[in-house]
C-alpha cells in the first residue's frame, strides 16, 4: 500500500500546479466562487449561490498542503485521489480557443491547478 499512497502524493503535487499562497488568493475572489456545481447538482453562477464541490475541495487541498507528508491520512489520500481524477478527466475537456477567462480554466483553478501555468 505504501507504493499506493507514494504514487498518489506525487501525482497530487503533479496536478495541483498553485501555490498555497495563490491558491489561497484564487480562492478568495469572486471568479473562484462563480463556476461549478453545488453537492445538490445547482450550476454556481455567481458568488452567494452556495458553495460549488470545487472551490471546497480547493480549501480541502489548502487543508492537506499544510500537512507534512508522514501525517496524511487515508481520507487525505482519498481526496488527493478525487483531485487527481477530476484535473485528468476536467483537462481532457479544453474548450478551442483561448482558454484565459473561461469556466473550463477557472473550475481546474478551483482544484489548484491553472492549465496555463
């Protein structure tokens, strides 16, 4: 299991390409809080709609890049896990075009990571 949870926390730092400190910021403003959907299946539209599963699980990874490496625990890891299928699955999705000002890009944002980065 440990090669398990040793692929996961490499894989994690792969896709989650935001630093905390950005992350953290992203996650703060108004864009961050205007894309997804709700744990009830609402499209978020805009900020005070309820929060969307992403920019929760944006606060989740800011929760688990605090942790030091030894401490994680399974459900850390399963998170971790849920992170690195959706930026896989989400990324396969790019819009044509410019992707700058889009859902598509800041939805990935709201999993700590920026496709343009």
């Amino acid at each position: 299991m440990s090669g398990d949870r040793d692929e996961t926390i490499v894989e994690f730092r792969k896709v989650v390409n935001m630093a905390p400190a950005a992350l953290r910021e992203w996650l703060g403003g108004e864009e961050s809080q205007s894309v997804g959907m709700t744990p009830e299946g609402e499209r978020v539209t805009g900020k005070g709609q309820g929060e969307a599963v992403g920019h929760r699980m944006g606060q989740r990874i800011l929760e688990i890049k605090a942790r030091r490496q030894a401490d994680l625990s399974e459900e850390d890891l399963a998170d971790m896990r849920k992170v690195i299928g959706y930026v896989h699955r989400h990324g396969k999705q790019r819009p044509k075009g410019d992707v700058t000002d889009t859902r598509w890009r800041h939805s990935l944002m709201n999993w700590g990571h920026d496709p343009l980065a």
